[in-house]
C-alpha cells in the first residue's frame, strides 16, 4: 500500500484544476479512511468469533 503522503503529492502534482484536486483528494481520503474502519472493524472482530 503507498503511502497516503506519496498519493496525495502525485495528485496535486498531476492535477492543474484546484476543484478537481479538491474532490481527488477528498474521495482518496474517504478510501483511506474506509479501509482503516475496516481494518478496526476486522481486529475487533477476530476474538469476538474465538
């Protein structure tokens, strides 16, 4: 997995349009944000089903 500072400096690298860097880099911290609910979520639930 890259890391969230790599991508998000390729973003704004990549991207003249400050609107489109916004919702880049919105919709990459919704993901990034997700998946670590999920990884909680999954760690959490591991003893539970012991």
């Amino acid at each position: 997995m890259k890391s969230i500072i790599t991508e998000m400096h390729q973003i704004m690298k990549e991207t003249p349009d400050v609107l489109a860097m916004e919702e880049k880099l919105q919709q990459l911290m919704y993901s990034w944000f997700s998946d670590l609910v999920g990884e909680a979520l999954t760690l959490l639930d591991d003893p539970v089903s012991e």
